[in-house]
C-alpha cells in the first residue's frame, strides 16, 4: 500500500475541553505523521465552503455555527492507506454507534458535536488539505 495523507480537524468542542494532546498522543501512537499542523478558527465563510457538500442537509446551518464558534487544530497526516485508517481510528460519526477505543468513542459528546474531522477518501484529502495549508507548510 503506497504512503499517503489524510486531512483532519480536531474540533471547537475538543479544543474547549482540553482534548488536543490527548488525540494527538492516539493519533501519532496509531503511526501516523505530522504533515502540517496548526491552531487555526474558521469564518462563517470558511466553514461552509468546507461542508458545501452538505448545505441542503437540515443540520447545516448548527454544523457551520459549531465550527466556527472557536478555534480548531488542522493537521494533514501521512501514513499507509491514511484516509481508511484514521477513519477507522476515529470511529462512527455518531458517539454512540462508535466502537470502543476509537477517539469519537472516548471523546466525542454527540453526532453534531463529534470532536474530530477525517478526509472520506484521497481526493478530498488533498482537497481539505489544501483548503488550509499553503505548499510551504507542509513538511
Ligand atoms: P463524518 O464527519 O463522519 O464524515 P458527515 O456525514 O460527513 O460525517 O457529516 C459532517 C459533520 O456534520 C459531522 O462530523 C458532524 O459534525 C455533523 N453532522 C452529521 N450528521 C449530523 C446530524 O444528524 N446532526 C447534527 N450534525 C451532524
Ligand atoms: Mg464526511
């Protein structure tokens, strides 16, 4: 399996409860590599050309305040098959169907409020990624 990258984002809610160590310990524990990373806060703006995708859904304009109400740690991530992975790290979008272990399990409070974003495939990877890093911040 050739190396690749994922783009994550660990959310307001995980930043207002002091969770940004405690996911990066997993995250790196779980063989992935820091890319790019940064304490970033997104504009109104930024989070819905983000989540376009999902504009019509009737959790759009909640998902857009959540996300832009505080900051947020952005990272890109490499390691073999990096997008299925982490999604499997990170676990279900809702808490309660997330299985044990996984970081949504340990840390998420809600489907909406689910402390932690991951890519669903290469292309919006490198998409997100992009979105928030320029070239020369990316090692
Ligand atoms: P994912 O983050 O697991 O890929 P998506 O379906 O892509 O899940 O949804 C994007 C984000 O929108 C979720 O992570 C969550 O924060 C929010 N979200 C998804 N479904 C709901 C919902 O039913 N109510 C409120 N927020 C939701
Ligand atoms: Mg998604």
């Amino acid at each position: 399996m050739a190396t690749n990258r994922t783009f994550t984002m660990l959310k307001p809610d995980a930043v207002e409860k002091g969770h940004i160590g405690a996911i990066l310990e997993k995250i790196t524990a779980s063989g992935f590599r820091i890319v790019a990373m940064k304490l970033t806060q997104m504009t109104t703006a930024d989070a819905q050309e983000f989540y376009a995708i999902h504009k019509e859904r009737p959790f759009f304009g909640e998902l857009v305040e959540y996300m832009t109400r505080g900051p947020i740690v952005a990272a890109i991530l490499e390691k073999d098959n990096a997008v299925e992975d982490f999604r499997t790290l990170i676990g279900a979008t809702n808490p309660a169907d997330a299985a044990e272990g996984t970081i949504r399990k340990l840390y998420a409070a809600s489907i909406g409020e689910n402390a932690v974003h991951g890519s669903d495939s290469d292309e919006n990877a490198a998409i997100e990624g992009a979105f928030h890093f320029a070239g020369r911040e990316m090692f």
